[in-house]
C-alpha cells in the first residue's frame, strides 16, 4: 500500500484537499479525522479506544502501519 509508514496527517490533508468534490476543505478538520478512522476502520488497522484527534501535530505522531497478513 502506498500510505504505509507515512504519517496519518498526510492522508487526512489529501483527503481534505479533495473532498467534498464541489467544496474541498469545507468540512470541519474533525469530521476529515473521522473520515480517516473510518478508513483505517475498514482497511482493518489498528482502532485506539480515543477518538482520532483532528489536530496537525497529534496526527503528525501516528503512522499508518499496514499489519502483514
């Protein structure tokens, strides 16, 4: 997968810089986090107990980890 050990804060921004189509960057930074958990959700990674936080230097610290079958 292409977004293994990057930064879950550079897939929330390219998330947000392309959705919604029509309005890109409209939505509220914590609804893109939760946007991001879903995804992390369905592609079966790791959940924490805690919402994902919304904040540039929170997600700067987690990275997205693929877990090998």
């Amino acid at each position: 997968m292409a977004w293994n050990g990057k930064m879950a804060s550079e897939l929330l921004e390219m998330i947000r810089g392309k959705m919604p189509q029509d309005r890109p960057g409209s939505l509220p930074r914590q609804q893109y986090a939760d946007i991001l958990a879903f995804l992390f959700e369905k592609n079966g990674l790791p959940t924490g107990k805690d919402e994902l936080p919304a904040a540039q230097p929170d997600l700067e610290r987690i990275a997205i980890e693929i877990p090998k079958p």
